[in-house]
C-alpha cells in the first residue's frame, strides 16, 4: 500500500469533485430558470444524469477522503520509520 500514489489520488479525486459540484449547481440554476420561465417546478433529481451526476460527485468526495487520509497515514508511517 505504500506504492499507491495517495497523493495522485487524491488530487484526482479533489478536481473532480470541483468540476462535479460547480456542474450540479449550475445545472440546477439553468433548468430551475427554465421552469421558472415556463411556470413549473425544477428539483435536483428530475433529470437522469442530474442524478448521475450527484452520485458520481458524492463517490469521488468519498474517495478523496480516503486517499487522503492514506496519503496522510503513509507520510506518518515513513516519518516515524527515519525518525
């Protein structure tokens, strides 16, 4: 488990939950917009890949969470070994 780049990981993860949020919100701006103009109601979850989305921006916090805290953990490990 050393070998993994947590690092790497974790920067990944972090971009895409960056990217993931600012593109539910926005999508829930333009389409709550549209039902505003339209004289109807708009939620985060009525589109299929609204939802994909979502789940795919939870998943990668997830994930940066994780590999951080591995990343975290090893830089612990390697200091207490030349320590």
């Amino acid at each position: 488990m050393r070998k993994v780049p947590w690092g790497i990981i974790a920067g990944i993860c972090a971009i895409v939950v960056f990217f993931a949020t600012v593109g539910v919100i926005a999508a829930f701006i333009v389409l709550n917009s549209i039902a505003g103009q339209t004289h109807t109601t708009a939620t985060m979850f009525d589109v299929w890949w609204q939802t994909a989305l979502f789940v795919v921006d939870i998943i990668f916090a997830v994930g940066f969470i994780v590999s951080l805290a591995m990343y975290i953990r090893n830089a612990v490990v390697k200091r207490r070994e030349t320590a």
